[in-house]
C-alpha cells in the first residue's frame, strides 16, 4: 500500500511541475485526487480493514492525502500569481490626467481657508444614531423639523445622516472650549429626484464655541469662504430662517448664477439658490454637551457643497454629480 502511494504520488508531482495553466491543472486534480481517482479508493478500501490495519494505513492516507493537496494547492497559487508583463512597444502611450471631483475641489477650497482662520477640520460618521442626527440638536421625537429631512433608517437600529450637523455634538463632546471646527461629509435624504435634488449629496459642517461671539463673526466667516470659493464678490442675501438647533437662525442664499438671478429650473424659477443654513448655537444644543449657555456662546453653519459646486461651476443637473462619468468629470482641475 505504502509503495502505491508513494508511486501516485510521484506520477502527480510529474504532472503538476509540467502543467502550464489553471484548467489542466484542474483536471489533474480530479484525477489524482476526485471520487473516481485511485486514491479515494485506497481510502475506501479503509473499511474492508481490520482494526489494526486501520490505525496503521488511516492515519498514513490521510497524512499523504494532504500532502498532495497541498502540492496542488501551491501550484494553483503560483499559476495564478502569473501575470504576463510583456507589452507591445509599438503602441502609443496615452497617459490622460486625473482631476478632482468639483466637490472635493470646493470642500478643499472651504477648508483651506476656514483653516487659515483656525478651524480644525473633522470628519463625522455617515451611519449615525438618533441622539446625535436629531435628539442634542434640540430636535425630539415629534419635532415636526424631522419631516424636512427624510430619514433612511437601517436594520441595527441607527440611520443615516441627513444632515453634517450632528458633528457639532461629537466635536463638544470630545473637545475643550474654545472650539473652530469644521466636518466636510455626505449626507442622506430619502428625496425625489430632480435638478436640484438627489438623495446623496454633500454638506460642510461649521462650529464656534468661545466666549463673546456674535452674529457679526458668522458673517465674516461666510463672507471669506463664498469669497475664497468663487474668486469675487458674490450677491447673497441672508433671511431669517428656522432651524431647531440655532436660535436666532438665518439663510443665506445666493444669486443663481445659472441664469443670472433670471430664473431656471436650478433655482426653480426664483432666481436665488439656498447655499448655507446658519445661525447661534441654540442653549439647549450648549447644555446638552454639558456647556454652560450663560458664559459661552457660539454660532454653526451648514454649507450645500453640492450646491456651491453647482453654482461655481455652473452646472444645472445635480445629477451628473454623482455619475461617475469621466467625460464630465475630466473637465474639471484644481485651480
Ligand atoms: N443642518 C441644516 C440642514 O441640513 C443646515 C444648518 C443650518 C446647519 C443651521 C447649521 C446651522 O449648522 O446652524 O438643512
């Protein structure tokens, strides 16, 4: 018995060294080693054995059954680890050059200069759960502000972001005063779709914490950014607004630059696009994180990057943002 083995496997260690590709290889495997092969009737002859037999001839089969598996096993490896490296020579190289996305461009634009001004810049969670999406943020179970925000809730009990908001709380709750930061990140809205809208897009989240600060210091910082972002001065205007976690709240929107204020389907006819949800941090948003509303204050924003990208770059549909074509996204470098 030990002699046929050791001659099966010495005709399969022929075969192997000799095979060039996966498929015979295969087929040398089923030979040497499937139900039909020589080897699983060796082992099923085990049975027919007596006991002592059977402590002698089990242990050594096996032992040699795993050997030959494992010359298989290397030999698939190696097969197909082969990566034929020749090229044609004669062909032309066309090496084309990449591009940033025009989102991470202005996320790139935005943090630059937020941290010239001490921001430091975080990144938040985009499976979240409800205390920090909705509940610190002043926004209970009923609040009908979770309508405007339709929310993907998952299986394990969290959700998805709808807003970069919830970055506030994780910055307070990890950070000591006083607190710049800024979280850039997708977010999720179960939306229709249409030019302005889609389900997944992108926001950059703005926080300061300190003592003595005021409306006019939010609108410095907005200032600069919409500056930094679209090289010059831009018409915005800024509106009262309501959001449950500042508390006075604006909005600030700005002229389409799509159709020039006109009015298209971007804007919807109106002429102004929504950019920046903004305002002071409301005191329950500060208690809530243990702080105390009497001696800091402070103000948030929340920036539509998608949307600014739209508007810097004049692009209507903001579809084609989250294509993934190369065609639109090649015409776009950093500048
Ligand atoms: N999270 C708001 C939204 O998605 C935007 C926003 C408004 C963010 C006011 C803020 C803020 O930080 O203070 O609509």
């Amino acid at each position: 018995m030990e002699e046929k083995i050791n001659d099966l496997i010495l005709m399969a260690k022929k075969e192997i060294s000799d095979v060039t590709k996966e498929a015979d290889l295969l087929n040398i495997k089923s030979k040497y080693l499937g139900k039909k092969s020589e080897f699983n009737a060796l082992l099923a002859s085990l049975k027919d054995m007596s006991s002592e037999d059977k402590k002698v001839f089990g242990p050594l089969l096996n032992a040699r059954k795993k050997e030959l598996e494992q010359l298989f096993n290397d030999k698939f490896d190696s097969l197909s680890c082969k990566i034929d490296l020749s090229f044609d020579e004669s062909l032309p190289i066309n090496i084309t050059k990449g591009s940033l996305h025009p989102v991470t461009i202005v996320a790139k634009e935005i943090t630059d200069v937020l941290k010239r001004m001490g921001f430091t810049v975080l990144k938040g969670y985009e499976m979240e759960d409800d205390y920090h999406n909705f509940e610190a943020l002043n926004i209970p179970k009923d609040h009908p502000a979770r309508d405007m925000q339709d929310t993907y809730y998952l299986d394990n009990g969290l959700l998805l972001r709808t807003q970069t908001s919830g970055d506030q709380i994780h910055a307070m709750e990890k950070y000591d005063l006083p607190l710049r930061i800024c979280s850039p990140g997708r977010v999720f809205r179960n939306e229709d779709l249409d030019a302005s809208h889609e389900n997944t897009f992108f926001q950059i989240e703005g926080m300061v914490v300190d003592k003595n600060i005021k409306v006019e210091n939010l609108i410095y910082v907005m200032r600069e950014v919409l500056k930094e972002v679209f090289h010059q001065d831009v018409k915005v205007r800024l509106r009262p607004g309501f959001f449950p976690f500042t508390e006075p709240s604006f909005e600030m929107d700005m002229s389409c630059l799509i159709c020039g204020g006109k009015g298209c389907s971007t804007c919807k006819g109106g002429g102004w696009i929504e950019l920046i949800g903004c305002g002071m941090v409301h005191p329950n948003v500060l208690k809530n994180c243990g702080i105390d509303p009497d001696v800091y204050t402070g103000f948030a924003f929340g920036i539509g990057l998608t949307r600014l990208a739209m508007m810097k770059y004049k692009i209507s549909d903001i579809r084609y943002l989250n294509s993934g074509d190369l065609r639109f996204l090649d015409e776009f470098e950093i500048e």
